[in-house]
C-alpha cells in the first residue's frame, strides 16, 4: 500500500499543470510569523483585523504604521517550499496563488505568481501616486517629497481585492489538472472560494498540518509543507 505523501509527490510528478494555493504555513519556514499569532504584542490591540483595515489607516495612521512594519522581513528567504514550486515550474505549467504578502514566491523565482492580497515591497504616496522605496516607508511614514502618507499595496481589511488578479487565478485553476493547497487552514474568504473554480475533474491535494475546512475530495497530506517539499 502507498501511503498519502507518496500518493501526492506522484500525483504531482505526473501533472502537466499545476496551480499551488499557499498561505502563511509556507512562510514560517523562512521565519515570518503568522501576523494573526503577533496581535497584542505590539499595541495591547486584539484585533488584527483593525489594525490592517482602510479604517485604522485612514483614523490612526501612525498606529496602522507601527504595526505593519512589524511584518516587514526583508532578509527572509525562500525555503524548500518556495524553491521547489519554482523548480517545478521549469518543466511543468506552474501557477502560484499566494495569501502571503512577502514576495517569496517571486524571490524563488516563480514565473507565474498571483499575490492575492498584494505585495508589502510595493509601496506608494496615498497623496501623489509616487512608487516609495520600503527602505524610506521604513524610516518614516511620510512621503519626502510632498508629505503624503505612504502606504503598502496590500489589501486591507475593507477594500477590494484587485480584478485581474481574481481573473488571472480562475482562469488558472480552470486549466489545472491538479490543484495543491499548502500551509493555509483556508478559511479567508473569498481566497478559499476560489476553488470553486478549479476544472472538475482536477485532484485536489492539502499539504497542512492540520485538517482543513474544504468540502471538495481531496487527498490530505497532514504534514509540514517544508518536510513534504524536502521529498519531492
Ligand atoms: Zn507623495
């Protein structure tokens, strides 16, 4: 009898075309953290959900600012997980769609990556439009040139998700043949809605360490994604 890992490392070696959903659970590898486990620490605020909202950065900015730039990790690094999606996709149609807001996927060199909730190494002046480097977000939260308060191009809480990036993952998922869902609990809406999506004859895989909230089959792998991309 095979057991699931292998089922799923041979499921993924014979897929022509393949679309990873990951989340935070592919990151900790690299050292973020989680910002949902950071809440508290930082401002006695037990609601992440205000501190990344439109609300709180147009109310409080300096508290909005405080708190983001403590998931700034730019010395993180791609893991397994990351590096081993990029390989894949040097033989295979390889589609990324990432909850995580690090820009590791694309640091590993993935060719084909949908950050769904934007990118915090993508920064602009809410005042003139300008681009800002994360070095000077880093430093102060006005923009030099005109005094402008930047921000990240990240999704909060509140606002919409971008158009083309949902276009871009369904027509992804609708041309996969296997869907692998990695280090996420998908339980954020409408990023889990996505597989709806996904052609239906698809397999679907969940690499995680905990059982996920999906009504799909699916075949689940209950491990660490860096121990399972480790044997790939
Ligand atoms: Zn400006």
């Amino acid at each position: 009898m095979i057991d699931l890992e292998e089922q799923a490392i041979e499921i993924l070696k014979q897929a022509k075309n393949i679309v990873f959903m990951t989340g935070a659970g592919v990151s900790t590898a690299s050292g973020i953290p989680d910002y949902r486990s950071m809440t508290g620490v930082y401002h006695g605020v037990d609601n992440p959900e205000y501190l990344l909202s439109h609300t709180c950065l147009k109310r409080e900015p300096d508290v909005f600012y405080q708190f983001v730039k403590q998931l700034y990790h730019p010395s993180a690094k791609p893991n397994v997980i990351h590096k081993k999606m990029a390989e894949l996709s040097q033989t295979k149609q390889v589609g990324i769609v990432t909850q995580n807001i690090d820009d590791l996927h694309i640091k590993a060199g993935s060719p084909n990556v949908v950050s769904f909730h934007g990118s915090l190494y993508d920064c602009y002046c809410q005042k003139c439009g300008q681009s800002v480097s994360v070095s000077d977000y880093m430093q102060i939260m006005y923009h030099k040139e005109c005094g402008g308060i930047i921000r990240p191009n990240v999704v909060l809480y509140e606002e919409g998700l971008s158009e083309s990036n949902i276009e871009t993952a369904i027509s992804w998922l609708s041309q996969a043949d296997v869907v692998c869902i990695v280090g996420t609990t998908f339980q954020v809406y409408p990023f889990s809605g996505l597989i709806h999506y996904r052609k239906p004859d698809s397999q679907v895989i969940v690499i995680n360490k905990e059982p996920i909230s999906l009504m799909e089959p699916h075949l689940l792998v209950q491990q660490k994604g860096e121990n399972f991309f480790s044997n790939i």
